[in-house]
C-alpha cells in the first residue's frame, strides 16, 4: 500500500499558553486509496488536522512537525489535489452567484478549460451528486436550494478538479438523517469511481463505521486510537472509545460494521 500523506509530530497551537494546543505530536498515515476516518468530541483537534492537511490553518495558528506527500511527489495544491467539503454549504458557497458557475469556476481554474467547457462539466457533476434537473439548478442561487442540495453543490464543487484526497469534515452533521444517509451513500460512490482517498471527519462513529475502512479516535488533541473499522466498533481499545460507541450505537446492539455489511450483501 503506497501512502498518500505522511504526518510526523504535527503539533497545531491557536495560543500561546502550553496548554492551547489543538492537536499535540500527532503521526499518521494516510493510504492512498483509503476512506479513512477521523472520530471524536468537538475540540479533539478533528477539524484542524484537516485545516492542516489542506493548508487552511487560520494565519493566527502555529504548526510544527511534518506532512509530507509522498503519494504525490510533492507539496499538494488547494483544490486540485485536495477537496474540501465544510459542514456548513450555505458558508461555502457564494451567495450571490449561480451554484453552476461556482463548480465550472473550480473546474476552469485548475483544470485550464473555457468556460463553455467547465460549465458543460459543472452540469455533469451536478447529475453525478443527483441533483434534480441539472441544467436548470444550475441557475439556481444558494438560497434556492435545501440544505442537503447545497451540500451536493459543495461536493461537485469539491470534485471539480478530480483531487487525490477529499476531506468532509462534518459534512453530515446540519442535516436531518435521511439526508445524512443520502450523503454517505454518494460519497461512497463518488470515491469508488473516482479512486479518490477519502478523509471523513465527524463526532459520529456510526457514520463512520458505514463508511470506513480505519477509524482514529481522537481527544484532547492526540489520537488515543486507530485500527480497521470492523476492530474498533467490535473491540474498542479504549474506554474513551467505548463511550463514543455506546453514545450513538448502543453496546448491546448487534456491531453496526455488520450490519452494514449485510445490508450491502443484499442489495
């Protein structure tokens, strides 16, 4: 297995205090190909490992150790090799722009096409995220759209350029639970197609365990655990895990991984 993204002793601080650390001497890799996911309470250092990751850490932040990119060959580039997609899509996307402009401009920007181009792509991603009607929502502004319509405009924005890793942080977390479902479910698939190595960030292990194949368990900033998705769920290391498992599966229902993988099994 060839690895993507190697991190050594990253360490993020948004204080000065010793104690303000967002993330403490994390080592990590990050395979390509995988669907890795990263597990924990707000605060655990989730998000600013992504920050880190897509070179967004606010200009206030202090960052020491290493992400090297073997799996590129060199430093990766915003929004070509890395899409993002935020938990929040109404912040994402402009709000005074068609949301069909705004997925050709990713796709014109770094991938060199004319707009007529870029626009024929965008329409294209917003079938492929299964979007309604691509050609018309197109036009659509932001405020036009549902929650979860935003959230598959900032995917197709997000895969525009066809990245190597795609970050969701929280992508699930402001939506209602048949949508999140929706989500996971198209994430899924775009990331099999597209051979894409996938980040997904969330508070929610059973999301989690739909959907990868290692999870990392962080809190306070460190990684107190990582292992094969089906291992953690079933035999958590630690405690801390355990409460997260038992906060949103419950432990003594049948382990959600199987129960996943039944469902696909009949489908």
């Amino acid at each position: 297995m060839s690895v993507l993204a190697a991190i050594r002793d990253l360490s993020v601080h948004y204080g000065r205090a010793p104690d303000a650390a967002a993330l403490s001497d994390l080592s990590l890799d990050i395979v390509s190909g995988e669907r890795l996911a990263i597990i924990g309470e707000s605060g655990s250092g989730k998000s600013t490992l992504a920050l880190a990751l897509a070179g967004l850490l606010p200009a206030g932040a202090a960052q020491t150790g290493e992400i090297a990119w073997p799996g590129l060959g060199r430093p990766p580039l915003g929004g070509r090799d890395i899409g993002f997609v935020f938990q929040d899509p109404a912040g994402s996307l402009d709000p005074v722009m068609p949301v069909g402009r705004q997925v050709a401009e990713v796709a014109r920007a770094h991938l060199g096409l004319s707009w007529r181009q870029a626009e024929e792509r965008a329409c294209g991603l917003l079938d492929r995220v299964r979007l309604p009607d691509p050609d018309a929502i197109r036009h659509a502004f932001p405020h036009q759209l549902s929650g979860g319509q935003k959230q598959r405009v900032a995917i197709a924005a997000a895969i525009a350029a066809g990245p190597k890793l795609l970050i969701a942080d929280e992508a699930t977390s402001a939506l209602d639970t048949i949508v999140q479902a929706e989500i996971v479910t198209l994430i899924r698939q775009l990331v099999a197609e597209d051979g894409m190595t996938l980040l997904f960030i969330s508070h929610d292990i059973a999301l989690a365990s739909e959907l990868a194949d290692r999870i990392a368990v962080f809190r306070a900033g460190s990684m107190v655990e990582i292992g094969e998705a089906a291992t953690v769920i079933a035999h958590p290391a630690q405690p801390y895990t355990r409460i997260l498992i038992g906060a949103h599966i419950g432990l003594d229902a049948p382990p959600l991984w199987s129960q996943a993988s039944a469902g696909r099994a009949d489908a």
